[in-house]
C-alpha cells in the first residue's frame, strides 16, 4: 500500500486538501476547445465536476476543438461552393470576396457551434 501524505491548506477554519491532478496530456486547446470549456462551466457543471475529476477534462476539450474546427472548416467550402465564390471573384474584387467570405464563416461557425459546443 502506497503512503502518500495529504497537505491541507488552512483557509479560514477549514482544512483544504491540497490536491494536484496529473496533466498527462500536453494538447493544445483551441478557439472552439476554450468556448466549449466556458460552456461546460457555466452551464454543464456537474459534467465539467466529472470530467475534471476524472482527468478527462482536456482530452474532451482536444477532441471537440478538432471536431469543430473540421465541420467549420468543410461547411465554408460547401457554402463558398453554393454561393460561387472562388478564386476568379478573389483575383477580381478582393473586398467583395473577403466580405463573403467572412459571412459565409460566421454562418457557418454558427450553425455548428449550436450542434457541438452548446449542446
């Protein structure tokens, strides 16, 4: 049997165990990865509590910040694609281009970001 000696901080009148989870994953989070977080905190707390505490917590985040970033990235391909914007309207009127284009990303970045991070 391992004895390992627990440290407490004194806060107040209460004993807190001082408690330090192994960070065995080294992923970096993400834009999508970080507003999943933020959402897990503020509204999924008991799901943030247990992947916290299972040490699952950036694993999860890692994983949905890949997800969304892929189906971001395909549904503005798709979208561009629909909508005719290519590589002729990007050489002819840039700006036009450009705004589409940020359009057609904060759609898209809508519609998945309801479907993934805030469900």
């Amino acid at each position: 049997m391992l004895d390992k000696k627990i440290h407490y901080i004194k806060q107040g009148d209460y004993l807190i165990p001082n408690l330090i989870l192994e960070n065995k994953n080294n992923e970096v989070i993400g834009k999508y990865g970080r507003l999943r977080l933020k959402y897990l905190k503020s509204h999924k707390k008991t799901l943030y509590q247990a992947l916290l505490m299972k040490n699952e917590l950036t694993n999860h985040l890692a994983n949905v910040d890949k997800i969304v970033t892929e189906q971001v990235e395909k549904l503005i391909e798709e979208l561009s694609l629909k909508n005719s914007i290519d590589e002729i309207l990007k050489e002819t009127n840039q700006l036009k281009w450009v705004g589409l284009m940020n359009n057609i990303k904060a759609s898209a970045e809508e519609i998945i970001l309801s479907e993934i991070i805030y469900d």
